[in-house]
C-alpha cells in the first residue's frame, strides 16, 4: 500500500493536476478570506461555507484520473495480480489524494492566525469548521474515487462526480420542491429498488440475488403503502436529506464538536471506498 501512495503523490506533484489543484483551492480561499476580512467579519468558517462549491468542480478535477486512466490503458491488470490486496490498493489511491487536498487545508489553518492580528478569534470553533471543512472534502473525494473506478473515461468520470456532488450540494432545495406526498414517495422507492437491483446486477452478475432483491423490496413497499401509507407521507424529504452532505458540514461549523457529522463523513467515506473496491473485483473476475 506504501508503494502505492507514494507512486500516487509522486505523480500528482510531476502533474499539472495536482498543482492546478491546489492553486484554485487556495485562489478562491484568498478572494473570499481578503472579501470577509475587508468587510470585518472575523469568522474565518464564512469563507470555507463559501469556497464550498468551488470544491464541487475542484473534486470531480482531482479524482478523475485515479483509476479511470488505468481502467483504459489496462495497467490496472498490473496492480490487480499485484500481491496487494484491493482494499490496499484503493486506500492507497485515496491516502495520496487525501493528502494533496491536505496541502492547501494546513495553509487555510494560517488564515485565524491572521485574523487575529485583527481582531479576537475564538480558535476552538474556528478549527472545529476547519476539520469539517476537510472531512466534507475527503468524503466528496471518496465519491469522486468511486466513479472513476466504474469508467475508463476521465471526462466521464469527473461528470459523474461533479453531477452527485452538485446534487448533494443543492439537496436542501431539492428537497423543498418535492411533494410530501406518500405516493409521490412510493413512486421514488419503487424506481430506487429496481436500480439498487441493477446495481447489484452489474457488481455481482447474480441474476438470482438481483430478482430476490428486487421483488422482495417492492413487495415489502406494496406492503407498508397498502397497509400504512403513512409511514411514506413526508418521508423522502427525511431520507433524501441524508445525501445532503453540507448540511452536516454546516453543523461543524456552527456548533463546537457535532460528533454526529464526524461519524457521517467517516460512514459516506467508508462506503464509497467500499463500493469501489467492489468495482475493481468485479474488473479482476472479468
């Protein structure tokens, strides 16, 4: 896994990906910091609320080539008959971006310092939305890992995760144009089962766990409508809210310690690097 990373960082610090990155990052940092501090606001969590979705175009730009360009140019055969096994390969491949997103993140640490010099800074929640901040990137980073593992095109794959991250940033509206309706939300699940079942599908290549999967979710949805359709009345607006990943990062910011987002960064992280590792097994039994 060592090897791995090293070669990861190695040849995002001999790309011009890597140091794109990190310039942008720490270029809007910049104009928003010099904006709040000209205007006197001394809460240095303003400007990492506001560089947020800049980060959404910044992501899909970093994570794209991890596994994609080996998917095409057929390298990953290379490093899947590698005496490693998966989970190190992915958690190598994703250490190395998480430590190029941490180069611009310990210079934005200096930015309450210099408010200081201006002003009374509180250190503690400074820091605390800080290490949100950071963790919102590495989860959208594991999001953006996850999709350039399921393609062999870098454009597809930074597409795919600029459209989930720019969804999950703009969920809270979503959320208020969808009917609470417990029909509307039937519908929902019903179309969410039978793609979770072709996920499975395309994962797996299990036609019996798919068809299990797939009628037994949709009996049990027939079920609670027909028998309780209030369970479903305003449900989906609570369930989509999960995906709402700033939310949580607005909570890091405004409250001292919210542990209950730092286990939901930790969770969404997890399962995308699982999800990933369970698409490149199914590229190594091909």
């Amino acid at each position: 896994m060592l090897a791995i990373y090293k070669k990861e960082v190695r040849s995002y610090l001999t790309s011009m990906i890597g140091y794109v990155f990190i310039a942008f990052a720490l270029l809007f940092t910049g104009i928003y910091f010099s904006a709040y501090l000209s205007m006197g606001y001394a809460y240095f969590s303003y400007t990492l609320q506001s560089i947020t979705m800049f980060f959404i175009v910044l992501i899909p730009i970093l994570t794209m080539r991890v596994i994609a360009e080996e998917n095409k140019q057929k390298t990953d055969q290379l490093i899947l008959t590698a005496p490693v096994s998966v989970g190190q390969v992915v958690l190598g491949k994703y250490l190395a971006l998480v430590t190029m997103l941490a180069i611009p993140v310990i210079v934005m640490c200096f930015y309450p310092l210099i408010l200081a010099q201006y002003g009374t800074v509180d250190f503690g929640p400074t820091y605390v939305s800080v290490l949100g901040f950071f963790l919102l990137q590495c989860a959208q980073i594991a999001i953006g890992v996850f999709f350039s593992s399921v393609t062999e095109s870098q454009i597809i794959a930074a597409v795919m995760t600029f459209g989930a991250l720019f969804i999950s940033y703009m969920m809270s509206a979503i959320v208020t144009l969808i009917p609470s309706s417990a029909l509307t939300a039937f519908c929902v699940y019903a179309v969410v089962i039978l793609l979770i079942a072709y996920l499975i599908y395309t994962l797996l290549k299990n036609v019996v766990l798919t068809c299990v999967f797939g009628v037994i979710g949709e009996a049990v949805l027939i079920g609670i409508y027909v028998l309780q359709s209030s369970l479903l009345e305003g449900s989906l607006a609570n369930v989509l809210g999960i995906f709402n990943l700033t939310s949580h990062f607005s909570s890091l910011s405004q409250d001292l310690l919210d542990f209950n987002s730092i286990v939901y960064f930790l969770a969404v992280i997890i399962f995308f690097l699982y999800l990933t590792m369970q698409s490149i097994q199914k590229r190594r039994w091909s």
